[in-house]
C-alpha cells in the first residue's frame, strides 16, 4: 500500500460543538495517538481524506504535514454517520519505516466453484500482522473448480509476502457445501404448506 500526503492542522477546539464547526468547514476531526505520545486533535481536509479512503481503503498510511514537522500515520478507525454517510471522525495511529502493525484485512472471494455447490463465507476480514508501508488491500481466496465438502481455513489462505496470519489459524473462512436440489426445496415448500393446512383445519 503506498504512502500518501496530507495537510492537516491542529485543533484547539474540543467537543461537539467545535467538530460541527470543523466539518463546517470543509475538515474531519481526528486525533493521533501512539508510541507513549500525547494525543494530537487535528482537522484534516474532508475531500482528500475521502479520496483516500475510497482508493486505498480503511488501512491507508498517512504521511501527514502539520505546521512544520510530518508524521507518519496508519488510518486505525473511520466513523461514518449511519444516515448521511460522511465521514464524522478519524483515529490515527502513529507508527515509523520498518515497524510492523496488526491490521484486519478484507478476504476477497474469486473463481467460479464446481457444479452444484452452495458457497458461503464465514470470515470478510482476517487479522494480519505487516509492516505499516506494506499493508495488503486485500486477501484473496479461490473457490475456482472446488468441490462440495471443502472448507477454506485461515491458515489455508496465501499471504502476501512479510505478512504473518493474526486471527485463529482454525477459523472457518470459507465452506462449500452441495447446494440443495430443485426437489429438495420443492419438498420443503410443500412440507411447509401441509403444515400450514393441518394448522387452519
């Protein structure tokens, strides 16, 4: 994942009162954190940050230029409001060149399965642990020609190189089970109205 650069300014003004204002004018509200430093309040611009988040997800790495020092910074938390979308707050985690972090990452889904199977995913995100300038976008995982009966643990997924599995190497990612037949759901559809029947009788 590559770098990105950002101007951001550092806030005065706390509560919700002060964010309103914030987003008012065009900014995000975030705060900074990390390596035993004190927090840092900022307001970075909202259109950027947006853009960044759309083309290289939740994970991206910041290098932020506040007045006239720049930090580097991996995006830890986005909240967005439920209703009309826009990002409300951001938490920045401060890290350094070579330190590696424990991130969640999304698990992609690829390749048409063999005939007659049902795929269902059980895990969207796995736990990695990267080093922050090479965090992976995504983890794919191929169910192409698989048949019926497989199930894909975590420890069964191919990790991008200088990346290491966090979440349970037992965790159930992905099963493939034999998807039910015509018959078999006509049968349950017609068991269901027998019941339905016996009931209003």
């Amino acid at each position: 994942m590559s770098e990105v650069r950002l101007a951001a300014e550092e806030r005065t003004e706390f509560g919700k009162g002060a964010a309103r204002r914030t987003r008012r004018a065009g900014k995000i509200p975030a705060v900074l954190y990390g390596h035993g430093s004190d927090p840092k309040h900022l307001a970075l611009p909202a259109l950027e940050f947006a853009r960044v988040v759309r083309e290289h997800g939740h994970n991206a790495v910041l290098t932020l230029d506040i007045d006239s020092t720049s930090e580097l910074a991996l995006t830890k938390t986005v909240t967005t409001h439920p209703i009309k979308n826009y990002i409300e707050h951001v938490d920045l985690l401060l890290v350094q060149r070579g330190e590696k972090v424990t991130v969640d990452v999304p698990v992609i889904v690829v390749g048409e399965p063999g005939p007659g199977v049902l795929v269902t995913q059980d895990l969207t995100t796995i736990q990695l642990e990267a080093e922050a300038l090479h965090i992976p976008e995504q983890v794919e995982v191929s169910v192409a020609g698989v048949a019926a009966g497989t199930q894909i643990h975590a420890s069964d997924l191919t990790l991008p190189t200088g990346a290491s599995l966090v979440t349970d190497a037992d965790a159930l990612v992905v099963a493939v089970n034999a998807a039910p037949t015509a018959a078999e759901m006509d049968g349950g559809e017609g068991e269901a109205a027998g019941t339905e029947a016996t009931e209003e009788s």
